[in-house]
C-alpha cells in the first residue's frame, strides 16, 4: 500500500467501519476521525517518504472498572479498552534504525543494535521502545527499523494509561512489520510492561497493558504467571447508563514515588508472611497478626493490604452482577470501591498538598448524581481522573457541572472498544 491508495481508503465506506468499530462513532464523527488519519498519513510521507510495508496501528486507552491496585499484587481487575488510542503510521526501514515523530515530544531515534537499558532515558518514550525491541529479541521475536509518526489522545497524565497505549502500539508495529502479526495478546501485554518496569523504570502492574492489548470489557485475574482473561459482553447504555471520565486538574507524571509505595507497602506485608505477593497471603493472617505487623510495617501497609482482599472480593462481586444483568449490585460494588480506595488505600489525597482535585471531582458528581450512579477513583491515583457511571437522563447536567469546575473538556464520556491494538489500515 502507498501513500495515494492510503489517502483513498480512508475515505471509502469500509474506512467508515473501522472508524465505527473502534471508536463508536455515528456518522457526524466519521469525518474528524478520517481527517485524523489522513493528516498523520500525509506527515508520514512529509517526513520519511517511505512506503515500505505502509500500514496504520492503533492502540486503545484503557479504563479501570474496578480493581484499583490490585494487579501488581496478581489480584483481580475489571477492566476495559476505551475509544480513544494511539495512532501510528509506519513502516519498515532496512536497517536498524527506529523514528519516531510524536505530537508534542521530541523525535526519538535509536538505533537497535544497542538494546542494553540507558539510564538518562528512564521516563522517556525512547526508554519504552528500546525495552519493547529488547524483550521481543530476547523471546525470539524478529526485531527491526521503522519509521513511525504518531499522535495520540490518550492524554499523558489522563489515566487512561499513555504509557500503555504507547508501549503496546510499539510493540504491534514491530509484530505486524515483522512477525506477521502473530504476537498473541496477553504476550503483548507482558513484553509492554517489562519495558515500563526495567526501561521506563516505572513500577507498574499488569492491568494497563493487558486492557489495551487484549480489547474489550474483560475481568483479568492475575493469580498465576498466565492470567486468566474473561471477556464479558455488557451494555451500560442499555440499562440507562454511560461512563464518564473526570479530569479534574493535574497529572500523575510526577508523583511516580506516590505511586510506588503502594505496591511496595502490600509488598512489606506479604514479606512478613513470607510471601511475594499479598494473592498468597489469607486476609485472616493479616487480622490476626495486626499488632506484629504495625512493628514490622505500618498502619498504612495494613490498611492498603486489607483493601487489596477486599477489592478482590468487589471485583469478583461486579463481574457476577454484571454476568447475572444486576446493575443495582454493580453500582454498589463501585462505589464501595470509592470509598475504599479513599479511606484506606489513600490514593485520593496527595500528603502535604492543599490542591485535593479527586476529591473535589467526586464531592461535586455525589452532588449531580444525588445518589445514582457511581463515583471512584480512577487509576493510578493521587492526580490524575475519575471515574462515574452517570444516568443518561443526567448526563448534560453532569457534563455542565464538571466543566464549570475544571475547564471545557474536563468530562468525557467513553465507550468499550471491543479491540485490542490492531492494524487500522494496511
């Protein structure tokens, strides 16, 4: 495919199809998303004139249902690909080389004959790229150049997981380029997240790069090395309700050591038990062992562990509500994860800051939703979103109040993408 035939496509009725099926779109949306397409095609041919294996990837956001930290400890999570993503034009060069051209970064250029991990990149796009290019080498994966251009509106610091997205869109153009796309997708998931803990050198868990690899509305339960993925078939809209995402100021970008002791204070309790992870300690140990363990941890530790077991059992909860079509029971299973994820994991609050963005974003939804619905946090937490299951019937009214409080496009309303990264066009 070239770049003409790429700019014709895009304009066809079949173009049409994939905008609807990854992105949810009625027809008054079509033409913002071909416009999309064809500007970063038409950069693409700008920039490298390259129509080597020519072909568009796209690598959706993600939602957190339900499960707030709870992967990296191999708990459960309900999670979601949403329609937003990262988008790429790329395609392949001769030689080792990699280009990548990202609205509103800098331009990466790295050379794969050197995959070992570089220090001053930790943080950095490049550092997730080179991770991606040295996890698919060392598992037998062919690994080679390509030019790439990039856009993306899963915003970095949004919670809808940027680094996520970008990192499986990394490692989909490389499978598709060179593998034939055969890389399955849990497999994606696993070599994205070892570039953003040993590259990136951020600790995350599992359930970002899993969502934005494997597509859908899927319960994931990391209990074993292969987690096991239930994909689950649900309409909110069906029964009177959409998902809105809240962005109620501020960025998680620069709380990554916030971020990094909650894993490691559910980790200083499993320790205790003798265990790696808190999946193979019983929440019983913890109860009856609370005194030796305000010692040998702390009372936050504790608090954060118990939580873990408890939103478990949510997940578990919200899945068979869902399943069994009981919507009532869903709504109260995320909204005890709210308040959970408030009082004792504390991943609202930011110690020592007056700015409270979450907080004020889910004291003015209970205002709106006057007890409908549902409010919690979404992510990673500290900045960052949060995340509501609003009525349709209060949908304008939630919008309005929103964005009177933190700006014009605070409030967005998502759908589940039913896929995973995929090849758009090519």
């Amino acid at each position: 495919m070239n770049y003409e035939s790429l700019k014709r496509l895009l304009k066809t009725e079949d173009a049409m199809a994939v905008f609807a099926r990854l992105y949810g779109l009625k027809t008054e949306g079509y033409s913002k998303q071909m416009t999309r397409y064809t500007q970063l095609v038409k950069c693409h041919e700008e920039l490298y004139n390259n129509e080597n294996s020519l072909c568009i990837i796209s690598s959706p956001g993600r939602s957190e249902i339900i499960g707030n930290h709870t992967d990296h400890n191999k708990g459960c999570v309900l999670a979601a690909a949403i329609n937003v993503d990262t988008l790429a034009v790329v395609a392949k060069r001769n030689d080792t080389t990699v280009n990548i051209y990202s609205e509103g970064y800098d331009p990466v250029k790295i050379d794969l004959q050197d995959l070992k991990p570089v220090p001053q990149e930790a943080g950095t796009s490049a550092a997730l790229v080179r991770g991606v290019a040295a996890r698919m080498q060392e598992l037998k994966y062919i690994i080679g150049g390509f030019d790439a251009v990039v856009t993306s509106d899963v915003l970095s610091g949004s919670g809808m997981s940027s680094s996520a997205a970008f990192e499986v869109m990394c490692v989909a153009v490389l499978d598709k380029l060179y593998n034939g796309f055969s890389i399955p997708a849990i497999e994606k998931a696993k070599i994205s997240q070892y570039a953003e803990n040993n590259y990136f050198m951020k600790p995350s868990g599992l359930m970002d790069q899993m969502a934005s690899a494997v597509g859908g509305l899927v319960a994931i339960d990391f209990k074993n090395d292969e987690p096991l993925v239930d994909p689950i078939s649900y309409s909110f809209a069906d029964k009177g309700y959409a998902l809105a995402v809240v962005a109620p100021g501020g960025s998680h970008d620069d709380l990554t050591d916030e971020y990094a002791a909650i894993p490691k204070d559910m980790f200083d309790v499993a320790t205790y038990f003798k265990e790696d992870c808190l999946r193979k300690v019983r929440k019983e140990q913890v109860l009856q062992s609370i005194n030796e363990l305000r010692s040998a941890t702390s009372d936050r530790a504790i608090l954060r562990s118990l939580h873990f077991f408890n939103e478990n059992e949510r997940v578990l909860q919200a899945v068979e509500a869902l399943k069994s079509d009981d919507i009532d029971a869903f709504i109260d299973a995320l909204n005890a994860s709210g308040i959970s994820s408030k009082t004792m994991l504390q991943n609202v609050f930011v110690a020592g800051y007056d700015s409270q963005p979450l907080a004020l974003s889910q004291a003015i939804a209970a205002e709106v939703l006057a007890g409908t619905g549902a409010s919690r946090v979404h992510g990673g937490g500290f900045a960052g979103t949060t995340l509501h299951l609003v009525p349709l019937d209060k949908k304008e009214a939630f919008k309005q109040e929103m964005e009177s409080a933190f700006g014009n496009v605070a409030c967005r309303f998502i759908d589940v993408r039913p896929d995973g990264a995929c090849v758009a066009f090519g």
